[in-house]
C-alpha cells in the first residue's frame, strides 16, 4: 500500500497546493505513481493543474455518489480533483454516521494502486482537513519563515494529537519545510533554527526559495518542472523530492 501524506497547514498561503503538485511530479518523474487529492474547496491544485469543474470529483465521492475516480494528468500522476459544491460539504456531512472517515473508506480502496497518495487540505482544521488526518499515515506541514507562523503551529499540533489518540493511532507529522524562503531576511534564518531545535529531524533540509516561475506555472497548467526545468523552483522541489525519497 502506498504512503498516504496530508500536506497541510490551516495558515493560508504557505504553499500547500504547490507544494502537493510539485512533490506530486517530482515523485512522478522519479518513477513513482502517485494520485493527488484535491479537498480543498477553493480546488486550487485542480485548477492549477487545468481540470476545472470536473465531474466526477471528490465531493460527489464523499456524498456516495460513486467511488475515488482519477484524471490522468501525465505520466505515473494521477488527481482527484475538487469542485465549488465542496464548499457545503464540511456542513452537508456533519450529521453523516462515520463523517471522519469517509475520506479513508474512499483511498484504502485505491491506495494499493498507488506508491504516494497527497492530499492537498483546505486552509482550516475543519471535517476536511479531519478527513485527510484520518486517511494520512503521515502529515507534511510547508511554512513560511515569519514569526507568527510558528505561533499558529500549536493549534495544528493538538489537532493531530486528537487524531491520533481517537481516530488514527498510526498518524505521525514527518516533514516540516520552508517555502518562499529569503536567505537574505535575518528572520528566516532564526525561524528555521527554532524549527530545527523543535522538530529535529522532521525539518526537511531542502527549503524552497521564492521564485516567480512557481507563482507562474498554475497559469500554464502544469508543474513546475514542465514548466520551466531550469528554474529554483524545479531545482527546489526536485531536492525536496530526493529527500523524501532518501528517508524511505
Ligand atoms: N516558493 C514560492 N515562490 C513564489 N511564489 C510561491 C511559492 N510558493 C507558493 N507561491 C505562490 O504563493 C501563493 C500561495 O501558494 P499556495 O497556493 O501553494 O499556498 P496554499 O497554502 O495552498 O494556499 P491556501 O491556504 O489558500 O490553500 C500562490 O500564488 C503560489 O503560486
Ligand atoms: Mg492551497
């Protein structure tokens, strides 16, 4: 069964969705099959990667209205993508029996079929983000390197401790990394060694810079090591990937 990874952090903006299709094609282009999932509301990764109100979605799988289906996107990648009706799910759901696991009922079924399943949360510790939790073996949480962004952390990590001791005892945070990181800014260093003396070995070494052709790449559709191979971004995300690789 493949490794399943929910890439979240209720802070908007912090490069989630990036991250997920760039982790997702790096994996991708390395020989893995991965499958992405879209349960985010605002369906950014589906739109970032030009499948736009595609039917059928993970909202209509997690309502029963059919099981987990795929669009191919190139090679060994995979997604399940995400539509505006998934908006009303968190609340459609709620009085639903089992409501956590619905998410993990629909990839177990699938997950064999797959060596990485990433699941792209919604910025909140909603019934989504719950779900993801549930189905994940492991969590990756992207940040950037502001002050504040380690403040918000602790919300995020009693979540998962809840998780575990109720719904998911297997659940571990494995990856911590910085994205739009500014070697030239004091603080993201001092941001990146509180993590370190935090997280020890869960902090990824890679940090992703800042780097205008992953703002880009979602215009064109596609990731970012289709879109530009010389890029940080591509450099960024492609050692990211050997990393994650490596700890296997
Ligand atoms: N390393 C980077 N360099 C430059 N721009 C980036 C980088 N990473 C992400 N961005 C841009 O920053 C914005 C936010 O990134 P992204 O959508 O990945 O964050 P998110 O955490 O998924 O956001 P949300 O919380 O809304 O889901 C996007 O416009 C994205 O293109
Ligand atoms: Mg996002």
């Amino acid at each position: 069964m493949g490794k399943i990874i929910a890439i979240s952090n209720h802070k908007g903006g912090v490069g989630k969705t990036t991250s997920a299709i760039n982790i997702g094609a790096g994996l991708a282009l390395k020989g893995k099959k991965v499958l992405l999932v879209d349960i985010d509301p605002q369906a950014n990764m589906s739109q970032s990667l030009n499948i736009v109100d595609h039917n059928p979605n993970i909202y209509g799988a997690l309502k029963g209205m059919y099981g987990l289906e795929a669009v191919k996107i190139q090679k060994n990648l995979y997604l399940v993508p995400a539509a505006g009706e998934l908006g009303g799910a968190e609340i459609e759901l709620s009085a639903e029996a089992g409501r956590e696991f619905l998410l993990k009922e629909l990839i177990e079924n699938q997950a064999e079929k797959y060596d990485y399943v990433l699941i792209d949360c919604p910025p909140s510790l909603g019934l989504l983000t719950i779900n993801a939790f549930t189905a994940a073996h492991e969590i990756f949480i992207p940040m950037q390197a502001q002050y504040l962004a380690l403040q918000g952390i602790g919300k995020l990590l009693g979540l998962v401790e809840k998780i575990k001791k109720r719904l998911n005892p297997e659940l571990e945070i494995t990856g911590i990394f910085i994205t739009q990181f500014d070697r030239r800014k004091v603080l993201n260093r001092y941001v990146m060694d509180t993590l370190e003396s935090h997280f020890g070995e869960k902090v990824f070494k890679t940090r992703i810079r800042n780097n205008v052709a992953l703002a880009e790449a979602p215009n064109a559709g596609c990731d970012i090591f289709t879109y530009q191979q010389s890029s940080n971004g591509a450099f960024d995300y492609g050692q990211l990937t050997k990393e994650i690789l490596k700890r296997r």
